[in-house]
C-alpha cells in the first residue's frame, strides 16, 4: 500500500496516509518516509491513551486518495464509528477513494471454516459487502516458508509471541489452506466483475436460493454463511426465512435465543440476504410456500447427525421439506448443510 501511495504521489495525484499501523517495523516505517501523514485522533479509555484513524481531519482535507491500514479494526470506544470498515465507507461516499488491506481471515462469510482450520473464532470481522464493493483485490502472496521465515524474525509479531503462533495460527496446514482460500476469493472477484458486464436481462437461469434458520445460534449461522458463499458462487439472489412455530413464540424461546436469533438475521442482511420471518405450525409448508413464491432453484437446510431432537432444525424436520418438495411440482434442488445440535 505504501509503495502504492508513493508511486500516485510521484504522478501527481493527491494521497495522504490516515493510518498505517507499523508494527515497529524497520522496515515498514522506512515507507513512510516523505510520505504526507495525517495526525492520529487521540482517545482516553480505560486509563491509556489510545490512537484511531482521525476521520473527520480526513474529510476535512478531501484527499484524492487515502490509505487505511487493518479494515477489519474495532475502534476504541468514543470513535464516530464502531469499525474501521465503516470509516471507510464513510470516506467512500464523500468521494475520496480508499487503499486498505485485511487479511482472509477476517472476512465474514469465512469465518466458519477458519475456525474449523485454525481452531481460533476471529472477532475482527469485515462485512462480505464491503469486500465486494472494491474496484480492485490485489492478493499480496508470499510463499508459506517466507512467511514463516518473516514471523521468525519478528516481522509479524513481538518475538516473544513467536513460539506461541507457530505451535496455533501459524502451522504450516493452516497457512497453506488460508492461502488457497485467498487466491479462492480474488478468483471469485474477477469472475464476478466479469459477469457483472453480462446485462442481466440476457442471462438465463438466474438461481434464487433460499436458506432456513432457527433459534439454533451456532447453526444458523453457519448455514447463514455458507449459503452467502453459494449465493456469490452462482450470483444468485437469496433469503433466509425463519419461521416461528407456537413452541418458539417470544414467551418460551427466552431473551438470549431471540437476542441471537435477532443477531444472526442481521448477518444475514449484513452478508446480502432478503429476511423472511413467519409464523406457522408446518415449517415445512410455509418453506415450500416460499420457494414456490420466489421461484427458488436451490432450497438450503441443516442436519445433525444426531438421533432425536427437539429444536425446529432436526434430520426429521428436514426429511419432511424433502417429502414436500418430491410430492411438489417444483423444480427445486436441496442442499443440505452439516450443522451442530
């Protein structure tokens, strides 16, 4: 990004750097050098003195262009906005174009199966959207042993934290998957921009997927995330439909189930789903109600591999929206997602 800054600069167009964190790195603050920086916001929290991107001081100076170093960074508390990717956004719309970077790890509708790779739930976590909404991914890839040989000399973290990332994070099977899901994602975003120049009247066959939760929070969503990628895959218009069946009214689902069931909808808004809420006794029939009313090609749902259950999101719960579709006139296939009870 710094080399970028400085090349734009030399051309005569107006960067500034809002914020690059350096990490201490030698190297990394020898960029900086004759580069324009813009001051840091300061904000007192919890007895220190922390420093945010100044994004008021930014918009102030309408910079053609702006480098925002770690877009999935939660601000400190007191900041205009709870995210750095928000700040970001914020610039976009005022018309100053941003550079930032974030790593694979943080994108959310990855975060299922980073954690089933690395072990590690990711809390900084950067909306599919914003991801999506960029001109241009450049893939900065280095090679696993390079990277390891960087970590080692300090260039990633304090030296004292080395042994301990390279016993968690930083195992080679971990870096090699994460590096393949990299390339995954800049490949997608070529081949999305290249369909976007495909006027959607001559396409054919468009897929409109429909996705079903519950109050089961760890369920949905991962099926909320992994029907996103589908979506992205086949550039399909999607839902997610709940239905609330009399046993899962607000008086017996209790406050931490709706306060979940609330969170994962919004993700599901987040990642680019349209929400459909209803009541019914037949979960099953009002699915199928939905499908055959948005003309849906793939219907999404979750099993376990449990035996008896009591929650709405059951194998026997899935066999009967299979029993529907079969005895249906619909054209409509169904993918089933391996979940948790």
């Amino acid at each position: 990004m710094l080399q970028e800054a400085r090349e734009l600069l030399e051309h005569g167009v107006d960067v500034v750097i809002g914020y690059v964190e350096t990490h201490g790195r030698v190297e990394t603050v020898a960029q900086l050098e004759g580069l324009p920086v813009m001051k840091r916001k300061s904000i007192f929290y919890k007895g220190r003195m922390l420093e945010e991107l100044d994004l008021q001081a930014v918009l102030q100076r309408r910079p053609e262009v702006v480098i925002v170093d770690e877009l999935a960074h939660t601000n400190v508390p007191g900041s205009v906005n709870e995210k750095r990717w928000q700040d970001v956004e914020q610039l976009i719309k005022a018309g100053i174009s941003v550079i930032s970077a974030v790593n694979i790890q943080h994108i959310e509708s990855l975060n299922y199966q980073i954690e089933k790779i690395t072990g590690v739930e990711v809390t900084e976590r950067v909306p599919d959207k914003v991801v999506k909404a960029a001109d241009e991914i450049v893939n900065i890839d280095l090679t696993i042993q390079e990277l390891l040989d960087r970590l080692k000399e300090g260039k990633i973290y304090d030296k004292l934290k080395v042994e301990a990332a390279l016993k968690n994070f930083f195992q080679k099977d971990n870096l090699l998957q994460l590096r393949e899901m990299a390339l995954r994602e800049v490949s997608n975003h070529l081949m999305q921009r290249i369909d976007s120049e495909v006027e959607t009247a001559s396409r054919k066959n468009l897929d409109k997927l429909v996705a079903c939760i519950n109050t089961n929070e760890k369920a949905a969503k991962e099926i909320i995330r992994k029907s996103s990628r589908l979506a992205d895959r086949f550039r399909a218009k999607w839902y997610v439909v709940y239905v609330q069946t009399p046993e899962e009214n607000t008086d017996t689902i209790g406050l931490a189930k709706q306060r979940h069931l609330i969170n994962n909808l919004q993700l599901a808004t987040q990642l680019g789903a349209q929400i459909i809420r209803l009541k019914g006794k037949n979960v099953a029939q009002e699915i199928l109600q939905v499908a055959r009313e948005k003309q849906a090609t793939l219907l999404i749902c979750g099993v376990t591999g449990r035996k008896s259950f009591g929650d709405w999101f059951k194998v026997s719960q899935t066999r009967r929206i299979i029993r529907k579709v079969a005895g249906s006139e619909l054209d409509l296939d169904i993918f089933l997602i391996s979940v948790e009870a």
